[in-house]
C-alpha cells in the first residue's frame, strides 16, 4: 500500500513517514501543493494524507483537483486549520477524513488504516513478513513467532518490532524508537519503552534475538 504525504514542514512529513514505514507502508513525500499533486494523479497512490496551508498551491485546491481527475482517490486532511467552516470546504471537496493539528499519531494511522481498508491496492492482499533469527513477524497478520510460540501483537508492539527488525544488527535508540512509535512530542523520561519490551520478551520467550544495549537502545541479532 503507497501513501503519499503532502507536507511542507519537513520534521512532521518525516515524522509521519518513518510511522508509516514502520507498519509496512511504501510512503512519499511531497513539499508543496504542485508536486503533492503531480505525485498524487500520477497513479501510484493509495491513500493520500495533505495538509492545507501549503507553499505554491493551497491544499483545498489541491484537494480539488485531486477528486476531479481521480475521484475515487481517498484523501486525509492534516491541518492545523481546525474550524468548522475550513472542514466543512474540506468535505465538500471530498476529503475522506479531517485530522487537526497537533494530532495523535495513533489517530492517524488508525483513521488511515480505515481508508485504506476500504479502498484496497492491487497489493493489499499480500502480507510483509520480516524473519530475524528464529523471530518471524507477521506485519499483515500483525502476530510474532519464535519457534512454536505465538502471539498477537498491539500496535505499539508491531511498530516497536517492525523499527528493530528493519534495522538488524544495528543499534535502535529509545529516543527513535519513543519517536516512531509513540509520537514526535512523547516524553523522553517515559518508560514506556522499557515496559513494551519485558512485554514481548516475556510472550515471545528467552530465544527471541532482542538484545538490550545498555543505556542506549535495543539490537534484533540476526
């Protein structure tokens, strides 16, 4: 499944990137609303989530012609334009969804999750399975297996374990992971981290290859 992003503020647009690839997303960038759109119609998009106050091309009009050349193209408003009357312009142009900024990015992938279900790719049926070691994760399935154990996975969980897995035997510290999976604007001193992992390692049993680096982050060993 492809998602293009229509962002112009470049820490959020990664931010919102780095999340979705994590759950098994392919994802674009666009920095502005001419090549928001030109990406957008070009025919590779599943889902696309834009912003509004955008540098050359508003995102209503963008959204505009957006729905008049592919209409049955899903797009997600982000905006910190939050009033009533702009969301309201936003539907009648066939926006599938309005989020306003500052947004929980749990929100986000929830409601994009819906769009996307709801309209699926050529590829939707296929599933991404990402093996480490004795550890299998079933990013589609959303489960993890090592050997014969399996569990079902939170969307926490399958995040943390679809960062770590995508980069095995490399070090993945808390700060990214805290970033990626529990949003830009968590705090730094949680633990939240910390607990999801003696989580899994407690389901997933002593053989499942995640190591700890201490006071750093935490490895998949291969």
């Amino acid at each position: 499944m492809r998602i293009l992003i229509v962002e112009d503020e470049a820490r959020i647009g990664a931010f919102l990137a780095r999340a979705f690839e994590a759950e098994g997303f392919a994802v674009e960038l666009a920095a502005d609303g001419e090549r928001g759109l030109a990406r957008a119609v070009a025919g590779a998009t599943d889902l696309v989530i834009l912003d509004l106050m955008l540098p050359g091309r508003d995102g209503l009009d963008v959204l505009a012609e957006i729905q008049r050349r592919l209409p049955e193209l899903p797009v997600l408003i982000l905006s910190a334009r939050s009033d009533l009357a702009t969301k309201l312009r936003g539907f009648e142009l066939g926006a599938v969804d309005y989020v306003a900024k500052p947004f929980a990015l749990d929100e986000v992938l929830a409601r994009a999750r819906v769009q996307l279900r709801r309209a699926p790719s050529a590829g939707a049926g296929e599933g991404t399975m990402l093996r480490v070691g004795r550890l299998v994760l079933d990013v589609a399935g959303r489960q993890a297996r090592v050997g014969d154990t399996m569990t079902d996975l939170s969307d926490r969980e399958l995040r943390w374990l679809r960062v770590v897995m995508a980069h095995v035997g490399e070090v993945v510290s808390r700060e990214r992971l805290l970033a990626e999976v529990w949003g830009y604007d968590f705090d730094p001193r949680s633990n939240v981290v910390d607990v999801c992992v003696r989580r899994l390692r407690r389901r997933l049993g002593p053989q499942a290859p995640i190591e700890t680096v201490r006071n750093v982050g935490y490895r998949a060993a291969a």
